[in-house]
C-alpha cells in the first residue's frame, strides 16, 4: 500500500504542476494556448496506449512486474523533461511517455484497491494523497521558477520521486503474479459473460465499463481543466499574481484531497449513487459563483469548495465498477476506465486551450460547468448497484 501511495503522490506531484508551469512554458517557446495545450494531447495519446496494453502486459508478466516496467518508462518520460527546454517536440514525447506510464500504474493501482477490505476507504485514502501531490507541486514549481530557476529542472524532483517508486515496487511487488480473490466482494458475481471470451473482448462489451468510463472522463477532464488552466485564469481574468494564482490552483487539490480522505464515510451513509448526485449539485452552484462573480476571493474560494464537492467522484467511479464488473475482467475493466478517464485530462484541456485562443481564458469557468452537468446525466446511467454492496 506503501508503494502505491507514494507512485499516486508523483502521479499529482507531476500534474498538479503543469498548470503552475504553462506560463513560464508558453513564454519560453512562444507560443499560444492552443499550441501548449499539445501537451496535454501528448498525455492522451500515452493514455490511448495504457488502454491497449497494460490489462495484456499485466497477464504477460504479472502484475508485479508490470508495475516495475512501467516505472521504469515513468523514469524515461522525466528525465526527458528536466534535461532540456529548447524542443517543445521532444517534451511532447515526455509527456506522452509519463501519460502512458502513469496510466498504466493507475490502473494497476486501481485494481488492487478494489480488491481490498473496505475498498471504498482506501481507495478514497490512495487518490486523496494523489490530490496532496496536486497541492504542494504548484507551490513548489512557482517558488523554483520565481527564483530564476528554469522551469525544466522542476522535473529533477520527479526523477528522484520516480526512483524511490522504483525501489518501493521493487520490494512490495516484485513476486506478485495476480491479485488474490476477494471472496465477499466477488464471489456471488455472475462470470457466465467472460468464461467463452477473452477478457479484453468481454471489457469492450461491457456496458457498466464504458458508462463508469466516460463519466471518469469528464470527472477527470473537469478536474485538470481546473488544476491546468486556474492559474493563467486567475492571473488574466481575476488579474491576480503568479503565486497568488498557485495558491489557488494548491488549495484546489487540497480540497480534493481532504475530500477523498474524510466524506467516504459520508459516502457510505448516503449511498455512493445519492451522494454523486448531491456533491454535483453543489459544485455546480460554487463553480456558477467563482465564475459570474469577479473577485479574486471569491474565485479562490469557490474553487477549493468545488474541490472538496467533487473529491469522491473517481473513487466512487472505482469502488462501484469493482462490484459490477467480474473479477476475472479487472486488469482489463480497470485499466480501460482509468485510461478513457485519464484521456479527459488531456482532451478537455486541449478543447479549453484552443476556445482561449480563440475567445480567452474566461471560457474555462463555463467549460466546467458544462462538464460537471454531462457527469450528473452520465452518471444517472451508470447500472444500479445493491445497497447491500454499496456497504
């Protein structure tokens, strides 16, 4: 558990800072938000790849070793990153190789979170300290560069984040092959629908998957459109300063984060289903707010509450598809919903950067919103599950 915690803290640590970081990377190429938001392309197509592959590499070569294999990939992508900055192209390609590899851990992560005793508490735990590496990475790529530090060296922290995974895999994971059968959660499950197909084929079938799937994609795509775009936002709408700004975007995932370590027991009480609903009504009106209302304070705030209301939805996304989806079709099941829902991180963001281009950088308050009212819709979607499990 150890290991996973601290590869989901680089997974935040690396995002969390990219919006800090967009600014400084946009003047130092020159180039428009649009032609930045390539970044965040370069990030999908890594996760289009994880999609494909990792259920597959985890059954090759055991889940031990896949976890290994994609860190080491992980390590690649970084040390790409922190060694230069005159190729906007080649940190691209860094981009695309942490995305894959990231997805690829997540997935993994995923599948053995929803394996455990109380996999609603742990998984909510495990993404809560995702949210922590969202909200110190800002704060800290801001204090570098504000120093006259360039910005790419901010990524020698995730090369040494990058080893102690490594080594933390390395010895938690190592002789891991598959996961071990969670009788209580499983074993009344159906798996008539998976015994004649091959795993994958059966995931691509499954309409509980792809439901749980899109609904993660626009979760995750509102969630980085915040944590992506709120600084250049704070500093050109709200006129506010580059740390003042970061600030904004750390509290942001400190909320997140501080939700998804304390509401799962609120979860449990409502009932996952209700409680989606419930948090997606209150973070609409607070994202409605921090938009039509023009003061800094009030942007700021709003937008770490939207943070604490939305914090539970990816966990929810989890737990439930563990108790829709057959065991048998986990590696595969997961893997694919944390890869379509890692896409909206670099789709919406992109869609973001080019409406700003075009007609500026206001546009992300309303995007949200958008956002945040497909989530309710897909989610009404999503199969019902028995209150019985939902405990």
């Amino acid at each position: 558990m150890a290991s996973s915690f601290v590869t989901l803290f680089l997974a935040g640590w690396n995002g969390g800072a990219t919006g800090a970081l967009l600014p400084y990377i946009e003047k130092n190429f020159n180039i428009t938000y649009a032609k930045v938001s390539i970044l965040f392309v370069s990030t999908f197509l890594g996760y289009v790849v994880a999609a494909a592959t990792a259920g597959t590499l985890a059954r090759k070569v055991g889940f031990g070793h896949a976890m290994l294999i994609s860190t080491m990939v992980e390590l690649i992508g970084n040390v790409i990153n922190s060694s230069q900055q005159r190729n906007f192209g080649l940190m691209c390609f860094g981009y695309f190789v942490v995305g894959s590899a990231f997805s690829t851990q997540l997935g993994l992560c995923n599948t053995y979170f929803a394996n455990l005793k109380n996999p609603l508490m742990w998984t909510g735990v495990l993404h809560g300290i995702y949210g922590l590496g969202g909200f110190a990475s800002p704060l800290v790529a801001t204090a570098m560069v504000s120093r006259g530090i360039p910005y790419h060296l901010f990524y020698t922290t995730n090369v040494a984040m990058t080893l102690v995974v490594f080594v933390l895999a390395f010895i938690a994971f190592r002789n891991l092959h598959t996961l071990p059968h969670a009788a209580s959660l499983h074993e009344s499950q159906p798996t008539e629908t998976t015994t004649s197909l091959n795993a994958f084929t059966a995931t691509l079938r499954s309409r509980a998957v792809w439901t749980l799937a899109i609904f993660l994609m626009l979760y995750v795509g509102a969630e980085e459109s915040i944590g992506g775009w709120i600084v250049s936002y704070i500093v050109e709408v709200r006129n506010g300063t580059p740390e003042g700004a970061s600030w904004v975007a750390s509290c942001f995932y400190l909320g997140v984060a501080l939700g998804r370590i304390f509401l799962p027991p609120l979860n449990i009480l409502m009932g996952e289903r209700l409680a989606v609903f419930i948090y997606l009504v209150f973070a609409i009106g607070l994202e409605c707010l921090a938009w039509l209302i023009p003061v800094f304070a009030s942007t700021a705030v709003c937008t770490a509450l939207v943070g604490v209301a939305i914090s539970t939805f990816y966990t929810a996304a989890i737990t439930t598809g563990g108790k829709l989806v057959p065991r048998n079709m986990h590696a595969d099941a997961f893997s694919l919903m944390s890869s379509v829902g890692q896409s909206g991180s670099a789709f919406w963001p992109l869609i973001v950067g080019i409406m700003s281009t075009k007609k500026g950088i206001w546009v992300v308050e309303p995007t949200v919103v958008a956002l945040l009212g497909a989530q309710g819709v897909c989610w009404l979607l999503v199969p019902r599950v028995g209150k019985r499990r939902e405990e």
